[in-house]
C-alpha cells in the first residue's frame, strides 16, 4: 500500500498557524486561559508571568478539575463543542458555592493559549472527585497537529488546574495584563484573577472612569460603575452591564437591558464594562440568581441605567466624534472652500446630525457621504427663490420688505449663493462675446442656455423646459430652410439648430385650458445667438420674424401660444427697430434685437442690486459652522498647485 493512502498529514506549526492572534498576542491567549477557568466554575485565577524568557508561566485555577476521560474528550479533540456536549452554563465545584454564570467557551480553541508561549505546555488537573493527573501536550506534525507526550496520576489535596510552560516568546508584560483581566473579568465580584501576587478592586482600576449615584426611588438606590478596559476585545462577550445585588453577581452580564440595548458590536460595547451595584433588589432576584423577576421595579432600574448609560456613551465619544468630523472635513477642504456659505452651512448640519446618530461612523464612511453631498450642494439652485425678487419692480420696496421679512438667513444664502453663480455666467457671457472667434455653439449657447433669466424675470422659471411637440415642430420648419446637417446632436441637443452664421433653440412652458385636461404650450421663447462680433441688421431682424410667423402656422404646436424670439448678436445696426411685432389683435409675437453687453448691463445691476439689498440686510450674520473653523486654520496647499511642469 502507498505512503498517500494514510490519509490527510499536518505541517508542524498547522496548530500555530490555525490558532492566529490566539498563538501570538500574550494579551488574548491569557485572557482565553482565564475565559477557561471562568467556564470551570473558579473563583479564583492566580497568574504568574516570569521575568525573562526561558522561565515558566503558570496560570493556576480552583476550578472543577477534570477527569482522565474528560481531558482526552475535551482538550485533546480538536474544535470540541462545548455547548453540544455540556451546555452553556457553568456547574462550580461544591467549595465554590452555587450560582449562576454563563459559560464563554464555544468552539475549542481557547484551551492551547499556552502555545503563544511555547510548543510544549504542562496541564496538571484535579478533579473535585480527588482524581489527579499531570499531562505533556505539544505540537508535532504528520498525522496529528498536536499529541500528548506524556500522561501520569498525581495526588491533589484541592480541586483546580495548573498550567505551565517555559517561555520562548511572547513575554507578556505583567502590570498591563493585570490591568486588562481585572476589566475584562471584574463583572463578578466572586471571580479574582491575581497577576504576580496583585489583583485590582473594582473602584482602584484605573481605567474606572465614572462613578453615579441614581436614586429610583425611595426604596431602590443604584451604584453606578463604568469601567475602560483600554483596550478592544474581539466580541463583547466579557463586557457589559453586571447588575451586583449584596455584592454578588446577578445573571449574565450584557448590553441588552429588557427592552433596551446597546450595540455590542461597537468598540464601546468591546471595551468598556459597567458594574450596576445594589442592596435593594434582593426580593427582585431569581431564587437560582440567573436572572430579575419580571417586575414593574426592574423595568423602571433598566430604562434608567439605559438612559444613563446611553448619555454616557454619547459624552465619551464626543472627542472622538470631533476628531473624525475634523479629519474629514479637512481631507475636502479645498472642495468645501470653492462652495458658497449656504453650502457650507449645509454641509456643516449634515455631518453634525450624521455624527450624532452615528457616532462610531469610520472616516471612510463619513468621507463617502460628505463628497456625495458637497456633489448635491454644487447644483443646488435658488432660481425659485431668486425669481421672487425678480418679478418685484425697483421701486417696490414695502413688497421687497413683506418678501424678506418672511426669508431665514438660510433663504437669504441661498439666494447670495445663486446670485453669485448667475454673476460668474454674466462674466463669461462678457469676456466671450467680444471675440469673432468664440463658437456659440459650444461656448456662448451652453452660457445662455442656463440663463434664460438674462431675458427677462418672466422667463426665470422651473417652467420653460424642452417640449417634444415643440421640437417636432422645430425639425419639420427648418428641415426646408437649411442643410439636413443642421441639427446638432440630434440625440442629446435636438432643440439646438445650426444655422450659417448663429445657432437658435428653444423652450417653452405650458398650462393647462379651462376647456381641456391636456397641457397646451402658453408661451415660446426663441433664443438665436449670432457668432462672436457679429452686428445685426434688417436681414436678421426679417429672418427672426420668418421663423416666428412660419411656427405660428406650422399647425405643429398644442395650443395658441405666444412666442418670445431674441436675436443676440455683439452690436446693432443703428437703423433698425430693435422691436417688431408678429400680429394684430391679438398680439402672437415679438422680436426683439439685443446686444450680449446690453445682457451683461442689465443683469450686473439688478443681481448686484439685489446682492447689494441682501449683504446689507444678512451683514451681521456670522459663520460659526464646523467648516468654517476648518477653513479658517492655516493650510498649506499642495507644492505643485499652480504650478507647471517643466
């Protein structure tokens, strides 16, 4: 028969390597050793950690001890199944006293801790029958992960387990390790882990950073002791709220409390353990101790220490709260800078009130949900707002006054933060417009396409949109005036028109008729813009009217509505009447002639105007938001902003 039949074969460190942080942190292997000797019912753990490698450890419990059978099924089988083969509660020795204690082990493992410190570990055990054996375990390879090297009987006078192995790595520190076993472990007063011959009391710890004093009520008073371990377990498990009725543990420690809880997969929950001390619960006690009586008075301690503990967790991760809205904020710092205040205000109220409600948010997170609005504060438009002030006349001033007084300061930013907008357009509609070479098509008509409020406040609204029949309309009339090329974009632009020297679209907004329920077009507003330096004359003006009066009886559009048609060009032919009208009684059009600097004049004074009303009203308002203080630190910007390349 071939070697390969034998079956499956383990490398030497398989164990090692299988067992992870368990096999290399002194900190977790120690703490699951003491996990084990809570498991066997001890009241007692008494530590020895040497002071230089190659000396021994030893961890030393009054447990129950084990039996020669009970080791072979339980230490030696790897991934024994605690709960399938012995519950989840504790069974203490009979000197131990009774009681009710929750058992941690689940799967096994915690058991080899010792390998952090060595291959090879000594387990001497009694078991509370008098039964006493020593046994050698060590790792090994081939057809086992680890053996038992050696097995013999020992006399015991008391019940326990011993654990011993000299150290060949991992020396743990003693004072540190004290201190995290007696948080982690402190939930049951009956329970004292000992660290070369020192433990800790509850109210010496140092990480015990708060003490309360709660009064339910006349007869019940409640002792309050929130205890930092310093350091994050990996579950919860030994963290929690453990209620002390006379000094003696009550149930299980946890983070559920009747109907209420604390996420136990924070690192608050994984950390911290809070100690709820009494003398005057004790007719509230199960007659076993695994649990309160379902009472009125029991609901009342738990919503109050919930509450209490609730505002204490808030209180705790405040720093760290800022600390986190502190470092995102600055990772967008130059992005936060480039939005105007309403956006900053924005921004601000939204990481406040995430951070609130989610105070263990990572940075990452955060950082995501901070660039996807800052994304949302860049398109935010005030046009509806804006409007409002438009449509009053320049001597309207108890209406600009009725209008204001009904705004907050957050109106009158988002307002500014339009306003400014619409002035950075009107300054580029200016610079292009002069040059013969701008093209309209990709620069002057994108410009005034979000602007149609440069014509007028009447066309400054949500309203006028592309209109599919509107556009139909606009093919057929101009598929027999121009070059079948003449649509640009057909797909994405179909409402803009190339024409040999300007480009033309246009929108219109609808309404509703009294005698009909479908939409109907009310008005049409045409915008042709002339190529840069381009001056129009009395061919331009008769071209505009065609176009009106041919779509007026093109016999495509929905309705009677009126059309607005404006000519833009650089300058106008002085000879011309800058306005003609299309129709008598009634009036179906109009053709205005105007220049892109009469645009650019008229729009700087109302939107200053209106800057000017509104900076003057909101002057005393003043930035205290949360990226306001960021941007007001001194930064120094990247070494290669601004900079070109050589």
């Amino acid at each position: 028969m071939l070697d390969y039949l034998c079956g499956s074969l383990f490398e030497e460190d398989y164990l090692l390597r299988t067992l992870g942080s368990l096999a290399n942190s002194p900190d977790i292997a120690l703490t699951e050793l003491v996990a084990n000797a809570w498991d066997a019912g001890a009241s007692q753990v008494t530590i020895t950690i040497p002071n230089e490698l190659s000396e021994e450890l030893l961890v030393i419990d009054n447990g129950t001890g084990l039996t020669p059978e009970d080791f072979r099924l339980r230490w030696m089988t790897l991934g024994y199944n605690r709960l399938k083969h012995q519950g989840d509660s504790v069974q203490f020795p009979h000197a131990n006293g009774t009681g009710y204690r929750r058992a941690f082990g689940r799967n096994g493992v915690g058991r080899h801790g010792m390998l952090c410190f060595s291959n090879e570990y000594i387990v001497e055990t009694i078991h509370e029958s008098g039964v006493g054996s020593r046994f050698i375990v060590a790792v090994t390879s081939g057809q086992q992960p680890f053996t038992l090297v050696n097995e013999e009987r020992i006399q015991g006078t008391s019940h326990g387990t011993t654990l011993r192995a000299k150290v060949e790595r991992n020396l743990p520190d003693p004072l540190i390790v004290r201190d995290l076993l007696s948080a982690r472990f402190m939930q049951d007063p009956r329970f004292q882990v000992t660290v070369n011959g020192s433990s800790i009391e509850l109210m010496q710890h140092k990480g015990l950073i708060d003490t309360k004093r709660i009064i339910v009520n006349d007869n019940v008073t409640l002792e309050l002791v929130v205890i930092d371990s310093s350091k994050a377990a990996k579950t919860a498990r030994q963290h929690g709220v453990a209620f002390w009725v006379g000094n003696r543990l009550v149930g299980e420690p946890g983070w559920t409390l009747g109907d209420y809880s604390i996420d136990g997969r924070t690192s608050f929950a994984k950390r911290h353990t809070v100690v709820v001390k009494t003398n005057d619960l004790f007719d509230a006690v199960m007659p076993d101790w695994s649990a309160f009586k379902k009472l009125p008075i029991i609901d009342d301690v738990y919503r109050i220490v919930s509450s209490n503990i609730e505002a204490f967790y808030k209180h705790s991760m405040r720093e760290r709260v800022q600390e986190t809205q502190h470092a995102v904020l600055y990772q967008h710092r130059t992005e936060l800078s480039q939005l105007h205040a309403l956006g900053r205000v924005e921004v601000s109220h939204f990481v406040e009130q995430l951070t609130e409600e989610q105070p263990t948010i990572n940075q990452e997170h955060l950082s995501a949900a901070v660039q996807a609005v800052i994304q949302l504060e860049k398109s935010r438009s005030g046009a509806s707002l804006i409007q409002k002030l438009s449509l009053l006349s320049e001597e309207d001033v108890d209406g600009l006054n009725r209008l204001l007084d009904d705004w907050s300061v957050k109106d009158a930013l988002v307002v500014l933060d339009e306003i400014d907008k619409r002035l950075l357009v009107v300054e580029a509609l200016s610079r292009f417009s002069k040059d013969p070479t701008t093209d309209e098509l990709k620069t002057l008509h994108p410009l005034v396409l979000q602007a149609r409020w440069l014509f007028g406040p009447e066309f400054d609204s949500p309203h006028y949109t592309s209109n599919v029949s509107l556009t139909s309309a606009m093919s057929k009339l101009f598929q027999k005036k121009v070059n079948k090329d003449a649509f640009y974009n057909a797909r994405n632009r179909p409402d803009i028109i190339i024409l040999e020297n300007a480009t033309l679209s246009a929108v219109c907004s609808e309404e509703f008729d009294d005698d009909s329920p479908l939409l109907k077009m009310k008005r049409i507003l045409i915008i042709e813009l002339k190529r840069g330096g381009f001056a129009i004359g009395r061919n331009e003006m008769d071209q505009a009217g065609h176009y009106v009066e041919d779509l007026l009886n093109s016999g495509h559009l929905n309705g009677t509505p009126f059309i607005n048609a404006f000519v833009v060009g650089h300058e106008i032919d002085p000879k011309i009447t800058r306005i003609r009208k299309v129709g008598d009684n009634p009036e179906r059009g109009r053709i205005d002639a105007t220049t892109f600097g009469q645009l650019v004049s008229t729009a700087n004074q109302r939107l200053l105007r209106l800057k000017d009303q509104l900076d003057d009203r909101y002057k005393g308002y003043t930035d205290a938001t949360i990226v306001q203080k960021v941007l007001n630190e001194p930064y120094m910007g990247d070494l290669f902003d601004d900079t070109e390349s050589a």
